[in-house]
C-alpha cells in the first residue's frame, strides 16, 4: 500500500480532505491546495493521520504498463586492466639450462633510470644472494666479470672475499622481487598482453641479470609496443642477434674494438679514477661525472642499434666496487 507523509498539515486540513473529496479527480486537486500550517496539532491526531493515509492510498494511480520487452544491449568490452608486475618468462636459460624467472615491474623509485619499466633475471629456484655467493648466478649473468672471483667447482664453488664489482645491491629489489615472484600474474603463456601493459613504455631489458638469458623471441613479443628500451649485455661475444636491442657492456678498449667489429654500440665502463673519452665515445648524460644532465627514460641513447643515437657511451665504474675496475684486461 502507498504511504503518505501527512504529518505536515493541520486537523482542520485533514478532515476537510478527507469530508470534501468526492471524487478521486476533486481529491488529487484539493492535496494539491493544502498548506502547511497548525503541525503542532498533529502530536495528538495520530488516528486521523491513519484515516487520512488509508483515504490517499485508495488514490494511487495505476502503475503504468510495462514497456515491452527489449533485448539488453550487448555490453562493451572493456579492457582487461593491465597488471602491476608480471611474470613473462619461466623455464631454461638460455645461458646453461637452469631454471630462470623474468619478472616485469611497471613502476619505479631508481633516480637515474626514472619511471621505466624494470625486468628482473633471477634464479627459480635459489634466491640472489646464495645464487651470487655460490656461482649459480652464472645461469643470469654469464661470464660477466663484474660478479668477481671464485674459488671451488659446481656446488662447492664460493666467491672470493671483495672481488664483486658489479652495482647491483642484490639485499635491495633482486632479492624483494625474487621472494614475491610465485605471488605475480603469470603471462608467459600471453606475451600480447606483456605487451600492451608495456605499450608506450621505456623498458629496461635486465636491471638485474643479463638480457641474453631470456630467449631472444620472448623480447621482440614483449617489447612490440613499447616506447624504447635500454639494455647492456656481457654475453655479446655469443649473442651477436642482440646488438638490435642492447649495447655491449665492455671493459676495456680492447673488448669495444671486438664487439663494434660484430655490430654492436657499445657501453664501456671505465675506472673511477682517472678514466678518458676514448674516439666517439661520449659520456653517460645521466652519470653524476656528466652532472645527471638527463635520466635513461629521457635520452633513450643505450638502445642498441636501434636507438638514434650513433655514439658509444662511457661511463665510470660506480658502486661499492668500483676500486676494482681497472679498465685492464684479467
């Protein structure tokens, strides 16, 4: 039954209302005329209200009849929403056959790198620390002789005490990544959609291991939209096919003339100490030696051969090794 809220008029409306309305027309003309006044009365008329409400209800109007039946319009697609970080490439590397994840991170707090997309090679099944401590990290980052010495064979071996002089803090966002890595959306199996959740995007191949471990088909699916990319790779010597995508990380003079002889950029890192421009070389634009002139997500300079730029890069050897680096051949 309809309610009315009658409590707004005076005793004298109510019973007029309810003595005057004759017809259901003369009804509905006469509400519309009452005014609000006297509701200090009504404290006391609760049982004239009831009348007058049963008086109003019998007035409903009829409920209007029922528009016909219309097919729903199909909804729109709506764009499924583009996951936060992500696996894209669990199983062997390409670097020995171990077991390897790669993880894509879409958001970053690195000051010299900015916001890109950040892709981290790891190890499945040992975290980044023992991985690196044990040699085992041989599997992410190859021959790279920034990860330091070792002493001992397969399971036995162990770095040598002070002799890493790679960057990479591996306590910081390897190690993170790497214990939340079963927790990621897992696209390995839906590289288009990697894809567009890097569309537009500057993407870092490797801020962590080297990019050569990932097979080279995973990286052309999941770079296919982006913006640009940076990436560096000791494993040039073997991997000639990456030259399109990542500079050749070199330590000496001698390694950059080798790897530009296999059409390779190059990106040398030299002593901290006393280090020199070498022919067209020119230093990181986003080093503190260049005064951060820029970021990596800016000059898009280490790109490989498909960057715009046609220089080499420099840089000196930074970090909590960089006394190590001496720009001499082992």
């Amino acid at each position: 039954m309809t309610q009315y809220d009658l409590s707004q008029y005076s005793v004298a409306e109510l019973r007029a209302l309810m003595v005057d309305m004759v017809d259901q027309n003369d009804r509905l003309h006469a509400i519309m005329k009452l005014t609000r006044k006297d509701k200090a009365q009504l404290a006391s008329n609760d049982s004239l209200i009831s009348q007058a409400s049963a008086l109003l209800a019998t007035m409903a109007p009829e409920a209007p009849a029922k528009a016909p039946h219309k097919a729903p319009a199909k909804a729109k697609a709506r764009k499924a929403k583009a996951p936060a970080s992500f696996v894209f490439y669990r199983g062997p590397s390409a670097l020995d056959g171990a077991p390897i994840v790669a993880i894509a991170t879409l958001r970053s707090r690195n000051d010299k790198t900015s916001d890109m997309v950040q892709t981290w090679i790891m190890r499945d099944d040992v975290d980044p620390i023992n991985a690196a401590r044990t040699g085992r990290d041989s599997s992410i980052c190859g021959d790279c002789k920034h990860r330091g010495k070792y002493e001992g064979i397969g399971a036995l071996a162990l770095r040598l005490a002070s002799t890493r002089s790679c960057y990479v803090q591996l306590q910081n966002a390897p190690l993170a990544v790497w214990k939340t890595r079963n927790k990621y959306r897992d696209l390995t199996g839906q590289l288009d959609v990697a894809a567009e959740a890097c569309a537009g995007r500057m993407v870092r191949l490797g801020s962590y291991g080297d990019p050569t471990a990932v097979p080279y088909g995973v990286w052309v699916a999941l770079l296919a939209h982006c913006a640009g990319h940076t990436g560096y790779t000791h494993q040039w010597r073997s991997f000639p096919e990456f030259a399109a995508w990542c500079m050749a990380s070199c330590d000496t003079s001698e390694e950059r003339v080798h790897a530009k002889a296999l059409g390779f950029r190059t990106f040398r890192v030299a002593p901290a100490e006393g280090w020199t421009l070498e022919g067209r070389e020119a230093l990181c634009p986003a080093s503190a030696e260049a005064g951060k002139k820029t970021n990596c997500q800016a000059c898009h300079a280490c790109g490989g051969t498909q960057s715009k730029a046609r220089v080499d890069i420099m840089i000196p050897a930074h970090g909590g090794g960089k006394a190590i680096v001496t720009g001499v051949a082992a």
